[in-house]
DNA sequence: TTGTATGCGTTATCAT
DNA sequence: ATGATAACGCATACAA
C-alpha cells in the first residue's frame, strides 16, 4: 500500500499553503479564479482525496450514521433488510455513511455509539431491543430514530412507523364502499402490536360506516400458514364475502382452504392481503395465478425516512417524536364489487 | 449533547498522566496494579469510551471494512442481504465495523474507497460490477476480496465464490448411487456463471461414472416459473428418473409441470433443487407439502468467510487469489433410490 | 513504571 | 485573498 497523499502534498505542488487548498476543497472563504484553478490541477495530478478520519476528528462530526439491528441468531428477516436498503440508500442522499451494529447476542451497543464518536446519529430496528440503549441514548440527548411504533418506560421515543391502522382501515372502506358487510379478519393477534393495530383499522372502517362487528368473522391466529388455513376453514362457515389477512403466510393457508371449498377469488369472495415480502408475494401470485390487491409496506421509502429524520435531528432540526409513513393500497384483482 | 470525556479528563481524574491511562485501555506497556485500579475508577465514573476517530487517525488504521454492492435501482436481491449479514457478522467477530457502499447509479467508488482511508479494506458484491474499481483497488494493492468467482481483464483478483461444480457433481454422484441414470438438469445457460459452473458439475458427476451425456435430458432456460415448467414439459417426454433444477424458481415451475403429468415425487420422479432463498424455499416447501432435497449455498457463511479473509489480507497476510467454500447438500425425501 | 513531546491530516481562528 | 498556528483526541517514540 503506497502512502495517500494529504493537503501538505497538494500545497507544495501548488505552490500555496495547506489552507487555500482546503478552502478549495470545502468551497468556503475567498479563493481567487487563478488560484483555484492551480490547486485544483494539483489535486488531480497527485489523485488527492480528503482523509475523512482527520476532517472527522476536526470536525466533530463523522457524516456516518449507525444501524443498530437486534435480531436473532445474526440472521435478520429479509423485512429487515429491505429497511436497511432503504437508510442507506436515504443516508447516502444527503451525503452520510451508513455503518451496521448487529450481533446474536443482547449486548448494549449505547457506549459503543454515543461515546466513540463514530456516529453523529443512530437508527434502531428490530423486536428485541435493548431498551437501555435507546433510554440512554435518548436521554443524553444523542439523536437517534427507531423504525416502528415504540413504546419505552419513561421516556417519549423518536419513531417512524407504518401506519397500519390508517391502512388497513383504507382497504376496509374499499371493501365497504364495493358492498361488502361480511367481511373477516384473520390475525388479530394483542401480542403483536402491528398486528393489533391492523385490526383496530379494521374495527374503524366497519364502524364508520355503522356495521356491527361480527367476533366470529376475526380470528386470532396469525403466524403460520397453518393459522391462516385454520382460521380460514372455521371462518368460512359464517359466509363473509371478504376477507382480510395480515400476512403472507397466513394469506397463502387461507388460499388453500378457500381453494379446498371450492370458492374462486374473486369471485365467491374477495380477498385483501398483507404483504411483507415482496418477492416471496411476488413468486407466490405467479404460483397461485392471482394478483393479490394488498397493503404494502413502502419499506425502502421507511428506510429513508428514518435515515432523512435522524440526519435533520443530527443538524439540530426540532420533529415530532411519532412520526407515520402511509402504507400504500395496491389494488389487483382478488376483490369484486357485490 | 454533552461533551464526550477524553483521555485528558480521564488522567486528570485518576491524578495519572494522559499516557498511562492509554496504556490501560490498550493493555500495553507495564501498568502497577495499582494505578490500573485508580485509571479503571476513572474511567467508570466518568463514562468514558475512547474516541475511535481520533485512535483511527493516530494509528492509520479505523478497523472499518467497507462494503460495496453494485445493485440495480437501489434494491439489493435477498441473495446479497444474507451474504451482507454473514459479512457484518465475520467482521464483527474480529473486531472491525461494517461500513455499506450501495449506490443505484453506477459510480466508481475506488477514491472514497482507498484514498479517503475511511476503510482498511473492501468487499466487493454483486453482478454489474464497476470493474475499474477493483482493478484500481487490486493494483494499489489495497486489500479487498470479491463475493462470487470474477475474471476482470488485466488482473487476477481476489475472490471467495460457493463451489458449484464440485456441489453439483455431488448431488449428480448421490443420483447415481440411487441407481438413476437418466439424470435430467434444467438450468444450463452459458450466460451466467454459476448456472454454467452447476451443469458443468453435473457433467463431471456422469462422466466419472460412465454415463453417457444426453442433452435431450439438458435444458438451456433457467430463469423463471415459466422457463422451468416448460423445460420440464419437455423432459419429461424422454422419461427421467431424476432431475436437478438450478434454483428456486425453475423449481417451482417444473414441480408444477410434473405433477400436471400425474406423476409423483419422489416414487415417480426423483428431485433436487438448488435453494438460491431460504425464506422463499421454506415457505414453498410448506406449500408444496414436499420437503425438497437441495444444494445450499451457506450465504452467511459465505459472507463471513468474506470478511475474515479480507481481514487477514488487510493484516498482511498472503492468501491464493481464487478461494472456494462448499456447498451444503441437504438431503430431504424427494429422492427415492431406484 | 510513568511522563513528555511529537505527529496523524484536517479545520477553525486569527492574522496579514 | 492568503497564510501561520492552534486545536481535535489519541498513539508512538523517547525520556526519566
């Protein structure tokens, strides 16, 4: 490895001090035409690149953000990496690094990131987090952004989530406003608050257009195809003309036990899904031979707005601590107007 | 935020000079037991975490690894998001931080990469590589390692790929030894490597077992649903008793195609998919009813390997420039010995 | 065993 | 418009 050449290199070439070279570089203060121009020629004979540790450790300020994702057993959920594509993708947009914190185990990351001035901000994403690390960082005022609603003991969290209440309560309108009262929903599940708060859009929509709700058309169950097709089978027999999942899994066991009856979507019922991997959703409507109408998650553009609202708070911006992003409706052709 | 302790604050403190307490967070030099008591309360009390960039400028060396992947649109296929874990997780384990280089355009990334001494070496990932970056890396002489098999004109550069051939020729010899013969492979395309590498395995399996090659039993199209069900469409009208696919979607399409011809798996038709998606494989496994006998390429592996060999050149070590890892042969029930 | 001086490459401050 | 000098926080070399 041959040395990097440094400001000191350039300015001899240029026959300048290190100081007009580097107000070249920032663009800031005076520099007159013909000077600039000399310097500028003699940072691209030598191929001179700025030393972003030494302007960092001038600075105060790195330009790089951290990702800290608690996850299980160093694999993280394809939902995850897609979130990720999109902070880095938002980050890289206003000129900051992204750099990744994530281990198997539960260890705090807080000293790591608020103390080492590696980072001028931080992202959080997963279930399992360690809660000391965002009250710490929250409480020393470090600025940081957790990717979906977050509820932390003694303390207002920043956040960004999708707002599933809106959106499931949007596509439950559809269904309404298409003639549909009898509609089911599978996967109202307290233990996981996206889940629950999919079902309150739900209740909402049903209830703003004065249908009663009917417990026997919402089925708890909501992990595994399994589920779905469980759910499914018992829901059928109460006759919805719609129905909405909460995921992919439990969309592709419905499916089944639909197929099992020998109803045909869209036809006998309409069917409403919740996508949480595109490319999974993707190959299984290839497989199925059905486009699925569904709420999708803009997890890319989630990802971009977490990173676009840390770096805003890195700058020293004021926002709001709950902060919502809309899911987006993406209407196929596996629902009928009644 | 509050200002961040230093190593000044620190000596101060434990009534040491700023050199001693160096030494005791580095554990170099001799300390007396009880003056490393004195600067570790210190620490303690005070919070303190050394600052990373001003150590990273002291020492030329930031302990960063950086990570480029050349993707299209800004979205990164699964594939890569597994590898890029196994790499955060390789790293992690040797002490080095990850720092994400993606881009939608094509930039060159080769100054902020060698020249900015941001990293202390690189990983190279994706298809539509900018191959002047790593040609100006690899003549540098900065460390970096490419993920997957590459030829770039002019230099033979560093790579780590999954060994195909040799994966494929094992799942061809385990066929054999069931007693099949007419061994049937669909995926065979000169256009992408690993796909050629896969038949090229198989090729060697029947050679070493005298099996004549018989390209009626071959099929070039390999890339989606359709493709697979078509080739298999065709194949099966010269009867074999076996087939390997080259991934999860021609998979998928050629079960369908077989199970249209009224035939079963694995008492008819003996079957081997080569799993580029875990999550996708699963899930597909479930709904198919059919645990799939495949060829895994271990991705987090993969990427670990990645980062712990780029680490070891970027230590000065000497490794050969090609390096190879296993595939995974995952013997399930959709095979049946004859 | 402990401390002092110097450098890492850049930016900020204050001169000129 | 340009330059000299002092930080930035730590590590290395050299003293004591």
């Amino acid at each position: 490895m041959e040395k990097t050449p440094n400001l000191n290199e350039v300015a001899k070439l240029a026959g300048v001090s290190i100081m007009t070279v580097s107000r070249v570089i920032n663009n800031s203060g005076k520099v007159s035409e013909k000077t600039k121009q000399k310097v500028l020629d003699a940072i691209k004979e030598i191929d001179y690149q700025p030393n972003m540790i030494a302007r960092s450790l001038a600075r105060k300020k790195t330009n790089i953000l951290g990702l800290v994702i608690y996850s299980e057993e160093g694999v993280h959920p394809t939902f995850y990496n897609e979130i990720m594509n999109g902070v880095q993708s938002g980050a890289s947009e206003l000129g900051y690094d992204l750099l990744i914190f994530a281990q198997n185990d539960e260890q705090s990351y807080r000293n790591r990131i608020i103390r080492s001035s590696l980072v001028d901000g931080v992202i959080f994403m997963g279930i399992h987090v360690n809660e000391d690390d965002i009250r710490s960082v929250h409480e020393k005022g470090f600025p940081y952004v957790f990717v979906g609603k977050r509820e932390v003991k003694g303390i207002e969290p920043y956040y960004i989530s999708p707002n599933y209440i809106e959106g499931t309560k949007v596509a439950t309108n559809y269904l309404i406003e298409q003639g549909h009262q009898k509609i089911g929903f599978i996967g109202q599940s307290k233990k996981i608050a996206p889940d629950y708060d999919k079902f309150l859009g739900y209740k909402q929509g049903l209830k703003e257009h004065g249908i009663t709700y009917n417990e026997k058309l919402v089925s708890e169950q909501s992990q595994s195809q399994a589920d779905g097709y469980n759910a499914m089978k018992e829901m059928l027999k109460h006759k919805p003309t719609a129905v909405m999942l909460n995921n992919t899994y439990t969309t592709l066991g419905a499916i089944t036990a639909i197929k099992e009856e020998g109803l045909v979507i869209p036809d006998d019922i309409s069917v409403i899904g919740f996508d949480d991997n595109q490319e999974l959703n993707q190959q299984f409507n290839d497989f199925i031979g059905l486009d699925l109408t569904s709420l999708q998650i803009p997890k890319l553009e989630l990802g971009k707005q977490a990173a676009k609202l840390t770096i805003s708070l890195v700058e020293g911006n004021e926002h709001p601590k709950a902060n919502y992003l809309d899911l987006v409706f993406l209407q196929k052709n596996s629902c009928q107007k009644l």
